[in-house]
C-alpha cells in the first residue's frame, strides 16, 4: 500500500522550493511521487532549455516523475484549460496527495495555478499548499519533518543553477533557515510547512510491536488525576 | 509502534461529541487512547454520581482509558494548576497527539480547557482541535474518516442517558447530521472535522505491495503532458 | 410592501442547493423572488435542453422567475459584460436581496460569478453568499430557519434529476443533513447558513397586538437585577 | 408581534455608544428594549450616583428600560457569576435580540462582558457585537439604518455629562462620524455596525400591498436575459 | 534623504481618495511623490479629456508627479503586461514606498490594480493598501496623520468635479467622516488608515535635541516599579 | 526629538527574543528604550537571583534601561492591577512606541501581559506585537531591519545563559533561523517581523539632501507611460 503524490507548480524549481523535503520523505516511504511544472519555463533568467535539463536533473536527484504542462510563463490563467491538464495529471498518477501553491502569492502565475488546483484536486482528499518567496500570506498548521530530507531538497534546488545564481527569490540559505524556522514551530530540527485546504488524516493500522505503552488486558480501568 | 492519543474535555460527553469516532478510528488503528475529563462533571443534569457512571461506560464502549480531573464545572480556570493537571496526563500518556475543544465555545470551560491544553501541549506534535455544538468559529480543514465508525461515537454517546435526554446541546441526529455534513467536505461519508492547531504529519514508511502504481525501474523518465 | 429577491448562481441546480430553502420562505412572506443562472447549463452531465427544462420545472416549484444569462458553462468571467448582465438582473427586479455563491470555491464558474455580482450589486444593502458543495472557505452568521421549507428544497432539487443521479456533489441526503447541522448552529431544526456581504437589517415597524411583553405604562423604570 | 432586544454593556454610556441609534430604531419598531449595564460604573470620571442618574436619563431619553448588575467596575470576570446575571436578564425579558460588546477590546471589562454574553445567550438566535472606541478588531457586516434616529442616539450620550466632558473615548463629533462612515458602507446616510455572532433572519411575511413589484398571475414564466 | 513613493489606482480620483492626505504628508517631508492613474478614466461620468483635466488639476494641487497608464476602463487585468506597465513606473521612480487598492473591492478594475501592483511591488519595502469606497474588506493596522492635510486632500478631491457631482461613491462629506473615524483609531483627529501588505519600518537616526528624555549618562541603571 | 520605547515582557528573556534586534536599531537611532519584565522570572531554569543578573546583563548590553514588575511568574493575569503597573511604566517613559507578546501563544502569562498591555496603552499610537517561540498564530506586516544589530541580539540573548542551556524554548540557531526567515519576507538580510495593533506612520520631514532624485522645479509636470 503506498500513497501517489502528485506536486503542482508553476515553474521549474518552484516545487522544490515549496516541499522538496516532503516528496524526498514521501519517496523514503514508498510513495510514488510525480511533479508537475504547468509551464514550460520560458521566462525565467537562462535559456530554455537549460532550465528544462536543470528541472530534470532535480526531478531525477529527488527520484522523482516529471511532468511538464508547457503552458506559457507568466500568462497561465486558471481556467478550463488549465483545470484541464490538472485533471490528465491527477487521473494519470492517481493521486490521493496533492501539493500546490499557496493562493495569496506575488506572483501572478502562482496564483492561477493555486486556483486551477484547488479546481482540478475538487475530489482529491489531500490538498496542501507550500509555500514559495513570493507568497504573501501563509500561516501553516501542517508540516513535515524533513530533518533527514534537507540536503535532498538542497541537492535538488542546487540543480537549478541559473536560477540560484541570478534570482534574488532562489536563495539555497533562505532556504534551510526556513527549514530552521518552521521547524521550531513544528518541534522538529527542519521542516516544511503547509497550509491545509483539505487534509483527511488516515488513521490505518500499524502493526502492533511488543514495547507498546499500555497492554491490552489492563486497558478499561477508571483513574482519577493525582 | 502505535500512536499515543490524549483527548482532553471540559466535560462528560465533551470528548464523545468531539472526536469520538477518530478515537474509534485510533483503537481500530491499535492506538493507545486516553479521556481526560478535566472537571468532575457536578453542574449538567442528572446527579453526579450517575454522570460519573455514564462516562465511564462511554469511555468502556469506545475501549478507551479514562481520568478524571475533578475540577470544579463551570470554573475552570486556564491557570498554572489546570495546565499542571493536563500536563500529568500529557506525561503519563506520553501523548504524540491531543484531541481538545476549539478555541472559540460559548462554554467558559470549553475555553478555560482549550487555552489550558495549547499550554500543556507546547512542545506536542500534533494538537487537533474538535468543534462542540457551543462552538462559535470553527473553519476545519483536517478530517477523520469514520464511517465504519459512527455507530460506536453513537453508542458511546447514547452512555450518557442524562445528557442525551435534557441537553438541548447534545442529539445523536444532529451529530449524525454534521458527520455527514462534514463528511461531504471531506469526500468520504461520515468524518469528523478538526483545525489544527499543530500536526505534524508522519510519513512513515508503508510495506510496499505487489500492485504498486508505478514500478522502481520505469520512474525516472520526464514526460511532456499531452 | 414586499422585498425583491434576486438570487444568482453559475449553473442549473447552484441556486436551490444554495439557497432553495430561503427562497421558498421568501416566497411564503410574499416576496417577490427571480433566479439568475448566469450560464446556459452546456457543460454538465445530460443535455444541455434537458437541464434548462429541469431548471425551469425547479423554478416553478419553487414559485420563483427564472432569467438565464446564457454565458458559456465552464468559462465565465467576472469581466465587464458579466457584470452588466446581473446589473440587468438588478434593475429588472428591483432587487433588495441578493444570494450568491461564496467567493471561496473550487468552482472557476463559481468564483467568477460572485465576483461579478459583488460587483454588479454594489448599491444592494443586502448580499448574502451561500454555500455550495465545492465551497472551499465558508464560516456562515446569517441563517434562514426552513424547517417549513426543506421539503419545497428537496422537491425543487429533485427536478434537477440528470445532476442528482449523475453528479457526486449533489445529494439530497448530504444537504438535508447540512440544513440540520447549520439548524443546529442558528437553535433552529432546519436552516441555510450565509456569510453576509453586506445586511442592512431592515427594523420595520410590526402591528402591535394585545399580549405585548411590557406594557408602555410601566416601562421607564429602572431596577437593580437581583 | 414585537421583538424583545437586550442590550449589554459594560459601563454607563457603552450601550448608548454601540447600538444606541439601533435601540431607537428598535423602540420605534414597537420592540421592547432592555439595557443591561454590567458593573455599578464606579470607575469612571465623576461621583458615581451622578454616573447612575445620567444613565437612567438616557435610558429615559431612549424610553428602554434599565438593569444595573452592580457588578466591581474595571474587574468583571466572564465566570459563573456574571454568566448567570446575563442570563437572569434573558429570562426577565425573554430577549430573541441581544447587543453587546465586540469581543476585541482593550479594556477588560468589555473583554468579559462579551466573552459573558456570547455564554449566557447561547440559546439566542440573533447576538450583534457592537463597536466601542476601545474595539481592536472589527469586520461589521451588519448594519442598522439610524437616519432618523442618529439625534436620538446623541441626545441619549449627552445625557452622559461627566464621560463626554472627560473621557477621550467619549466625542459626539466623532460618534456622528462613525455613523457617516458606516452609512456610507451600507448605503444609507447613517448606520451603525455589527459584526454578526448568529443572525437568523426573521422571513415574516408582510402585508401585500396594491402595488407590489410583480403579479401573481404572470410569475411563473422564464425568460432569457436580453 | 527623500522617499520616493508611488500611488498606483485604476482611475483619475481613486488615489485622491485613497491616500490624498498622506501623499500631502509625503510632499510636505519633501518626498518624491508619484501617482499612477492605470487606466485612462474612459469610463466615469463625464467626457474622458475632461475627466484628465481634472486629475492633472488634482495632482498638481497635490504637488505631484502624475503618470497615465492609459489601460481601458473597466477591462484592466492583472496579467503581464499591466504588471510590466506599474514595474516600469516603480524603475523610473525608484519608488520605496508604494500604496494601492485593498484587494477586496466590488470594483473589478480595482481588484485587477491590487493584484498586479503586489506582483510589480515584490522587491519593494514598503506596501501600504488604502481603502475606497468600494472596498469589501478592510481591516487597516497603519495610519497617517492628516490633521494638517485634510484639506489639501479635500481640495484635491474637488478637481474632480464630474465624479463628485455625478458618482454616489464620491462624497467629500463621507471622506471627512472616514478621516475622523480613523483619526479617532488612530488616536489623532484626522488619518488615513492603511492595510499593510509589507511595512519595513526605518528607524533613521534622527538629530538628537537638547530636551531629550533620558539623559546617557544616567541610563544604564535596573529599577523596580513602585 | 527621539522617540522612547518600551517593551513589555512576562519573563527574562522574552523581550531579546522577541525585539532585541529592533531595540538595539532604536537605540542606534538615538531612542530612549525601556524593558519591563512584567514578574519577577520565578519559575525558569535556574535561581531567581542568577536570571535577574543575566536579565540585567542583557539590558546592560542593549544600553536599555529595566523595570521589573515583580509579579507573580507563571501566574499573570491581564487584571487592573496589571493593567496599573504596565500604565506607571508608559507613564515613566512617555512612550510612543510600545513592543508586547503577541496576543495568541501557548504561556499563559504571554497571553495575559498581551492583552494587559493592550488596554494599558490604549491611548498609544504605536503597538508592534513580537513573536515567542510559544506563539501560535503570528501573520506579520511590519518588519524591522537588524542586519546591523542581530549580532547584538544574539549577545544579548547569550547573557541569559540558564535559559538558553536548558530551555527547548530558547535556541540561538533559531533565533538567527528566524530573523534570516523574516528578512526574506521583508527584502532585507536579517529583520524582526511584528504585528501592528496599530501604527500610525510618523511621516516626519527629513532633510533634502543634494542628490534628490526629482528636482522641485520641473516636477509638475504630466506624463504618459511609454
């Protein structure tokens, strides 16, 4: 039993950024995990297809499935079209685990793919939204404990060159105290953070391991607080 | 390996209304659960000796183990010795997740309880917070499935015949009713709804079955949607 | 002296999920009551003559006028002729009333039109925004008792056959059970829940009949509470 | 048929400031008013028997009826207590409309007397927060039309000698102003606001006059936006 | 050492009226002030060369700078080119402090204006919303004293004569009344009040006077309260 | 003309957190600063006596003055008593400028001496609310730069050396973490991030040096975007 994870951004490197710890974690665990950038990367400093190679080699150093949506950069509109390829993407992969931008963002291209989500992902059960350095307004209840996962998420970010070397938004530092940051809140090292639009926590069986903290036969008693 | 589960409520019955069925979900999970009713229970219908009784039958029909905090009802206070109180049961359970009331109640104690756990719980993982019928805010975005489980927060419920019988607050068809209000919100039948006030959510590794979606050695290739 | 009720919504079926129960109690208080559907309905399940029919039939068990906007389903923006249309709407009603989606959806359709009718309703003293099933953000303080009202709801929902039996979002046991969970909030059995835009509370005089609580006489007194 | 409204505040001339012009709008109705202010008003500017007799002229002035709860000026607690003085004065004047204090404040008093209120009147369908000088946050969405009655509302604050004279708070200048500001949000010449912590909106039906918008007999047509 | 500031609204007065006295209170600290009308005020009441007189006769009575962004009235999006449109405008200014629109409003234009300023604006320090009167949410934190600027606002108000004579939204008596309410938030007589969407507040050291509070030398002692 | 500042603080310690980078930036800029540390920091890590000496330590080293108010650790209730000492402090220091815990954390105290603050300085202008480790909601709007002064918030922490060894609360990596965080979101290396009650922008003139970027004699002039 493992999970399918599909991550939502609008350009290369903005799903890492937002939770590449998290899909590093959900690939330790078993799970499948596919990106998908829905534009094509036209706009950003750099050549095209440099950064196409870049955002592969980051999907590959995470191990995880690429896809691209070749919408144009900065023109994405959250309509049907876009709700569209959102859709292909979420019966392709299956998946129950959604990530995605957060809606208030700087960045207009953000926020047409938070919306066109939130649209396409309309039955999916897991729907949580990352943060990026454009996001506006963000206060997360969810995370990740991505403490074993953070050179991961920095290898992967690394692969972006052109853009950690000319974007004032891309910042590898920034980045790990971020990590820092939210995890305190989290009471973890590092973390990632996450606001839920929807989350339905699944509360499957684990199986049951001799140390458990309380047996079975005393269990039904009544104490009274000392 | 299970997880430890505190529900902490102002009251008897409280903790039932609130997340009885996610308590069923984490014993059926093999989770350890504790109730901890803060007060005594001396201020609802019915005497207090009856109102005693019905609580430990609901805690025995959910398999839950149940403390009593013996406060006085309708003056709790948020103060150091109520939070002392809840922080004994914190240790004693050596809890990874709290169940406690909403912030926002019109019941003084609801609020007294929710304030006093965000204290105890500081250094807590997981800390999710359940709507009573006094709840005055209330936006959730965390669920828990418990469709095979109504029927047991049900019966649990229908433990505390005094209250069921004179509470214009407590009735088994409303909290019925809002399962499967929330349970649309959630995509799944019946759910019960929480905010969060802090969930960390653990990725551990799952067994990998013979059907997974996608196969280890197919995965790292990059596709371009169609 | 009655109001005019103007109430809006993208596709057939969104204004009696929404709102059906009100309306109908609008028209029981005499009101004067028209729904806007401000696509043609193409894009749903069955076809495109068969949900105007259905709409139409839903209209008339409700009581109410039915306008259709004719704006292409799944492609509805809240640009300058949207607007102009619902002013329309606006100025042939006379509206004093106006219902309309919430702005949080996963809709785009729904999103656009409440936008627009903000918009459009600029000058109206009440907006009220109703929840859909694919609402994402509502925290509702304004509600409509219909528990004389929710069968008119569910016979007026009925009519819309080709979307109950084929759509998930819509289920007449899911918004029954909504209608008594948002009861439960407002201490009634059965309500619709609204986030008010914009309420003038309108304190008209109301006839003065013999078993008044205080008599004038002896109203100007002053007492100390016991 | 006449609404019963009670109005809570913490101090004399609290409620005259909040919801003063909506009291006359309500006597006006025909409704029976009932003011219940919360402490003795010990603590303010001025001899407190001469705080009284100003009080109760402004009562007079609105022709509402006066409770004093006697309670400590500047330490009143939301405990049991206060609770239940509220709620004695819900039974006396078995009130379906209660006024008082917005939740945010900065002074203490007004803190508990909301959080008090929202307690006791629990059961109550229709609870109005109001606005003091020394609210914090507050997003009205509710409003009341006080054109014709803004006079009245300054007439019963100037009763309030000893506070206009010497408390920043109190400034008729700026009370006319804040009701420009909230007319002007709720399109009329002058309203005050409220934010809505239950509203149930009384659909009663009123009496059909002559030149209602629309007949009955041609009602039921549909047509198609032009 | 001048700021440099850039106001940004979709049409000739929406600055005026937003921000007016706090331009004037820029001018009068001798900062560098620009304002941006987006579109080129098509649309209003009155001929579009008249209503363009008018707003240069605004802004020069403001002792400002005033750029047209000539975009059509009414149909502004916050796609790419308008975003490059107000980035060239901050370039050219070098703009450090920029206000703009409360992205909630019942304009379409406005909210457009609001969202692609905040994409422009993603480098810049300091971003400050105002409110019109066409605003739907507004909750401000930051205000400008204008007692000393009202009137320079209210002047520049009356250089647009066609929307004051013809627009319900325009009414110099409402933007006194909102100037005193928010003074009285403000703790001053007259302000503008402000949304912060980013505020980095510089604490430029300012010349030390001879009066100053503390002295240096005796200020490094511990005292208890009394 | 300088400004004076206090900052309000339950423990030792809570105020370097919280603001010591912004402190140390008043300072720099010629203000008057002075620490209430509203108990007597009883209950932490360590003897009473030895945190009063590094508290002091701290001060010292921020060249801030320190008032202790010796109530009760752990035990703060944001009652007149406590409203009192907070109004002696902003009378000894005629403060314009006031720093205080945010008003939603997990210590109880936090959330007394926030709110008690409040209404102490409810005739202040400038109310800046700063982050603990124990907040739980926090979405600032107004930063501080401290690129210049971290290194010396980072001393002044380290003299509360009981703390920062046993406290979880207390982590200088975060502390640098954060301000690296909230710098990102401020567009400067390093800030402190707070919530506005309410600030009104003290727009006083500076003066015109040589380079200013527009001259004064042909800035009236009307442009249209190229």
């Amino acid at each position: 039993m493992t999970r399918s994870v599909l991550a939502v951004g609008a350009h290369p490197d903005d799903i890492e950024l937002g939770c590449g710890g998290a899909l590093a974690a959900h690939r330790a665990a078993g799970d499948a995990v596919t990106m998908l950038v829905v534009t094509g990367g036209q706009s950003g400093p750099g050549a095209t297809a440099g950064r196409r190679a870049e955002a592969e080699a980051a999907a590959c150093s995470l191990d995880c499935l690429l896809i691209w949506g070749n919408l144009v950069d900065c023109a994405v509109n959250a309509d049907a079209a876009t709700i569209a390829l959102i859709e292909r993407a979420l019966e392709q992969t299956r998946a129950d685990v959604v990530y995605v931008h957060a809606p208030d963002d700087s960045h207009q291209d953000h926020r047409a793919v938070a919306a066109a989500t939130v649209s396409a992902a309309r039955h999916v059960r897991r729907v949580l939204h990352y943060r990026s350095p454009s996001t506006t307004r963000f206060e997360p209840s969810v995370y990740v404990d991505i403490a074993t996962h953070l050179d991961r998420k920095l290898d992967a970010l690394s692969c972006h060159r052109s853009q950690v070397e000319s974007s004032a938004m891309v910042d590898p530092e920034v980045v790990a105290a971020s990590a820092r940051h939210f995890g305190a809140q989290a009471r973890v090292r590092y973390a990632e953070a996450f606001v839920p639009g929807r989350f339905v926590w699944d509360l499957a069986p684990l199986p049951v391991l001799p140390d458990d903290l309380v047996g079975a036969g005393d269990y039904l008693m009544t104490r009274t607080a000392a």
